[in-house]
C-alpha cells in the first residue's frame, strides 16, 4: 500500500512539481528553521521564539533517538521506488542515511513550529495557513521518495503532540516550565547514552545549553521585544555574525577532531549559549 502511494507521487514528477517540493521541504531544513525561529527570538517576538526553540529542541531529540533505534530502511533502498536526487547548499537527499526512515524529521519539525504558531496566534488565518504547510512538508518528502506515508504521520503526529504539550505548560503551567525544560535536556543525555548518533548528541548539546540558557536570560538579561525597524537591522546583523563566528570556528580545528561525535555536542551547545545568552546580552549593552 505504501509503496503503491510513493510510486502515485514518483509518477507525478516534473519540473513545476519538483521546484514546489523543494521550497516545501525547506521548512523541514534544520538551518532554515533555526535561523527562522533565532530572527523571531531577536527581532520580531521573544515569546514565540522562545517556544518554537524549546518545542523544536526537545522534538527533535526524540526524533533523533526514534531514528536511530527504529532504523527504518528509507523507501528507495527497496529498489521499488527512486529518489529524486537534489543536492543544493540548502536541500539535499543525496546526503541521507539510508537507515533513518522513521520518523520524518522534516514533517516533526515542520509541524511542531507551525502549530506552536497557530497556538500562539488562536486566529482563522494561522489555523489555516500553517496546517497547510504541514502539509505540504510532508507530501514533499513523499515526492522525493525519502520517506513512507507512515513516517511523515508519525513524524507530523508527533510535532503536533509537542507544539501541544508545551503550549499547555506555557498557558496553565508556565511556572513549571523551566524545570520541565530541564528534564528533557537530561532525557537527552540519557538518550544520547542508550543510542549514540551524530544528531543525537547534536541535539543534546542544543537542548542541554536551551535549558541552562534560557533562565539564566529571563532573570538577569530580559531583553524587550525591538521598537524600530532600525533595532531590528541591528540585531539581525549582531546576531547573525555572532552565531555564525562561534558555529563557523570550528571548521577551523583539524580535521581529527571534527570526527570526533563528542565536538558535534560541543559545538551545539556553545552555538546556542551565543543565540540565546550571547546575543541577548549584546542587545542590552548595545541599547538595541
């Protein structure tokens, strides 16, 4: 049954189709997303910013783990159906590991921002719109033949579940939710233990400096929201350089370290003590 779906969506290829699944997929790409919710932190809402970077963070960890212990087989590697190579700065499937089927990261982290921005917003137009893209996340990772229907369901399934959970502690439990926080951090070391895998431990390091990072910012930095468009050039470009100096540093150490799966954790969590800590204090300092 699921085969016969994927080859539905192999027969449907085309160009049009093709340049449509590929800007779908984009908002299932990890930079594309964290660069998105690091703008709305810094510059547009520091409320949503701070739910979608717990929503993401403590998601995809449980993804990350889900991924290497099911160990699915992707759909291609059956031979029955093809991949559709893309293989851009941005978006590739070339570069997949053909063992990481279940579940979709792509539609888990879609789908846990748009509907953390649905609860946000409550109006018609968000209850709307950000479904559909959901949507459309998953129907892309269909057409590129990377996953199986069940793992885009499972993978948005789970999203929403999150973008749920942490709405409610937000609205009835907001007191909690620092400690919460902290409880899936450690859940993802323990993870990290059980199933060790790049992206586990990569996701640890983000969750475990989230869980530090964002208390320490609410009781002794608490930057507002921008006043001015101006302000907001401003952080961008500050937040921007500083993120990408501390995450770019380490394409400088030898190459032997690089390998190394414990640099992967290290170079996280100093990424995001930057983007939530860092950056924050510099917009105090800088009056911006």
């Amino acid at each position: 049954m699921e085969i016969s779906i994927l080859q539905f969506f192999e027969n449907l290829r085309c160009g049009f189709g093709t340049v449509l699944a590929f800007i779908f997929s984009l908002f299932g790409e990890t930079l594309f997303l964290v660069l998105l919710i690091c703008l709305i932190y810094w510059i547009a809402d520091k409320s949503l910013g701070e739910k979608l970077v717990i929503v993401s963070f403590s998601s995809m960890s449980v993804n990350a783990f889900l991924k290497t212990t099911v160990a699915r087989p992707r759909p291609f590697t059956t031979g029955r159906v093809s991949r559709l190579d893309i293989d851009t700065p941005v978006l590739s499937t070339t570069d997949l590991h053909a063992y990481e089927s279940f579940p979709s990261g792509h539609s888990q982290m879609s789908a846990g921002m748009f509907f953390t921005g649905a609860f946000h917003f409550r109006k018609k137009w968000a209850w709307i719109l950000f479904p559909l893209l959901t949507l459309g996340v998953m129907l892309s990772r269909l057409y590129f033949g990377v996953h199986y229907p069940t793992d885009v369901i499972v993978g948005a399934t789970l999203g929403i579940a999150f973008a749920w959970f942490w709405e409610y502690i937000f609205r009835k439990k907001e007191g909690w939710k620092y400690y919460i926080l902290a409880g899936f951090a450690l859940l993802s070391v323990i993870l990290s233990v059980i199933a060790p895998s790049k992206s586990m431990l990569e996701l640890c390091g983000c969750l475990c400096a989230t869980a530090i990072c964002l208390p320490i910012e609410n009781k002794y930095i608490r930057f507002e929201n921008a006043e001015s468009g101006k302000k907001r050039i401003y952080r961008a470009l500050v937040g921007i350089a500083c993120v990408g100096v501390v995450y770019g540093a380490f394409s400088l150490l030898p190459f032997a370290f690089l390998e190394l799966w414990g640099w992967k954790l290290v170079k996280y969590f100093l990424t995001v003590v930057t983007g939530v800590l860092l950056v924050p204090y510099l917009f105090k300092k800088l009056k911006i």
